[in-house]
C-alpha cells in the first residue's frame, strides 16, 4: 500500500512538475510572439521611412531643383565660350 501512495504521489508531482514546465514553456512563446510582432511593426515603420527619404532625396537632387537653388544663390548661366586664334609664337616668325 505504501509503494503505490509513494507512486501516486510522485505521478502527481511529476504532472504537477510537467504542467508548470509547460505554462512556462507557453508564457515565454506568447512573450516572443509578441515581440516578433513589435519588430514587425517597427521593420515596416523603418522601411516605410527610408521610402519617403528616398523619394526626398530624389526631388531634392532634380536637376531641375538643382538650376533653381543655384539661380537663387546668384550663379548664372556661362555665357559661350569664346576662344581667340592663337598667333604664332614669337620665337617662330
């Protein structure tokens, strides 16, 4: 009698001991879950970001943006070039 109550109680313990195992067991997945769906959010929030700063980047450098910004600031267009005729050098004639 007192080998199966010592039995009892340890299949007791041992579930007892195998259901604790697993709540944590599932505690620690939904808490990983959880931040696997922050980081998610986070990644899409990011790449959201970096889209807009791309499109930014690309208006802000037009060639078109470029010209105005530089009117603004006082430069102008090169007049053409004009290239004179070289003489002779001296020491040839």
């Amino acid at each position: 009698m007192n080998k199966s109550k010592n039995l009892l109680k340890g299949i007791i313990g041992l579930v007892i001991m195998f259901s604790v195992a697993k709540m944590v067991v599932v505690s620690l997945v939904a808490t990983n879950g959880i931040e696997i769906n922050q980081l998610e959010k986070q990644t899409n929030s990011i790449k959201q970001e970096n889209k807009s700063l791309s499109e930014e980047i690309s208006r802000l450098s037009s060639i078109r943006r470029v010209v105005d910004e530089a009117m603004k600031l006082g430069f102008t267009n090169n007049s053409p070039v004009v290239s004179l005729s070289q003489a002779a050098p001296l020491a040839l004639r």
